[in-house]
C-alpha cells in the first residue's frame, strides 16, 4: 500500500503532472483571453486593409455626408453621427451594467447580477435593432454591397475626384467590417442569455461562484472596445 502512495506521489511530482496554472489564471479565462487575442489580430486585419485602402485612395466618401441622417424620423440632412453615437452610447452603457452584473457575483448577489445581465442583453438587442435601421436606412438609399448611390457628389467631399470604385470598396468594407461586429454583438447576446438562464436557475449561487459572468463580460467588454475602432475608422476618420 505505502508502494502504491509512494509511486503515485512520484507521479505527482514528475514535469509532465502539470502545477500550478501560469499566473495564477483559472484555465478558462485564460482560454479566454487566447480566443479574444486571436479575433483581436482578425479584426486589425479588417481595419488595417480598410485604412490602406481609405489613404491610398484619390477620392473617398465623406462620413459626415454618409451618415447624415437618423433612422425613422424626418432629419435627412444636417444630423452627421447623431445615430451612430446613440448606437455608440447603448453598448457602452450595456458595457457598465455587465461591469455591475460581474461586482454583483463577486458579493453572490443573485439578484442583482440578474438584474444587471437581464440590462445587458437588452443594450445588446437594442444595438442590434439600431444597427438594422441603419443598415435598412442605407440599403434604401442605394447603398449596399456591390452598389452606389444615384448621387455621388452626396458622398463625396467637395474637392475629391468622384469614382464609383471607391464608394463600392468603401461600401464593401463598411457592411462587412459592422456586419462582422454584429455577428459578435448577436453571439455575445446569445451567451448572455444562456448565462443569465443559469443564473436564474441557481447552477453558479450552488457552485458558489459566479466566474461564468466575469469571462462572459471579458468578452462583452472586448466587443465594445472593437467598436470603438470600427466606430473611428468609419465615422470619424
């Protein structure tokens, strides 16, 4: 018997048994991390190849010409980045209660953690519908993947050389680089309900920890700070 304790603590002991976690990191969060670190380097090679395009061009579309006008009221004209900084401020504000919701668990506060997803996934929903009358907005207007508007000199700056090229690349990048990021907002939202169901069912309160909350909010947090960068390359820039 003592044989067996001895060779099992042996084993135990060998370089291939494993030790302590690197950092001190609970092995999820640090998976985590890799997996935000990799759609990190996917998303800067979207921006980096649309900021090539944007200053090698002669001649690009003016966003304060673009994104002129609000969704579902009379404004048309005169209104640049009134919309897209409403969108801005809902994800930044679903941000701060995930930020709660994560606090909350650390007291195991069910209730309020509850609270604070159930304002999360309602910021991601509304995001999203904004997204979708933008997206409706500017289709209507003739602009979408492949195709221009009828008035160029709309989207053009006064001095620019007008070329329906450019407004195709910048219409292409514009739906794929905000679609890419709505598929993560819309997934994010997805998996905050999931870990909301399990809240409200109780699983993280008997397990005596809320962990799940705190990586799902790494992930919600990184998918605000990506719009921060789509929202300076395409609105402000």
């Amino acid at each position: 018997m003592s044989t067996t304790v001895s060779q099992i603590d042996e084993v135990k002991t060998t370089p291939w048994a494993g030790g302590r976690s690197p950092f001190a990191v609970e092995y999820g969060k640090m998976m985590m991390w890799f997996f935000l670190l990799s759609d990190a380097f996917t998303f800067s090679s979207l921006l980096i190849a649309y900021g090539a395009l944007r200053f090698s061009a002669v001649s690009w579309p003016a966003a304060d010409h673009v994104f002129q006008s609000v969704p579902l009221t009379s404004v048309e004209h005169g209104a640049p980045l009134v919309f897209v900084g409403i969108m801005t401020f809902i994800l930044i504000m679903s941000s701060v209660t995930m930020v709660l919701a994560v606090e909350a668990g650390h007291r195991n506060s069910r209730k309020e953690v509850i609270g604070w997803m159930v304002a999360t996934v309602i910021g991601g929903f509304m995001f999203l519908g904004c997204q979708a009358l933008e997206w409706s907005h500017l289709h209507h207007e003739g602009f979408w993947w492949g195709s221009i508007p009828e008035h160029l000199n709309e989207y053009f700056t006064k001095d620019a050389t007008i070329s329906a090229s450019y407004t195709q690349q910048f219409a292409n990048l514009f739906f794929t680089i905000t679609g890419f990021h709505g598929f993560h907002v819309f997934s994010g939202v997805i998996i905050n309900i999931v870990i909301l169901i399990n809240t409200i069912a109780g699983t993280y309160q008997k397990r005596g920890s809320y962990l799940m909350v705190e990586k799902v909010g790494l992930y919600w947090h990184f998918v605000d700070l990506v719009w921060v960068f789509v929202f300076t390359f395409f609105y402000l820039v």
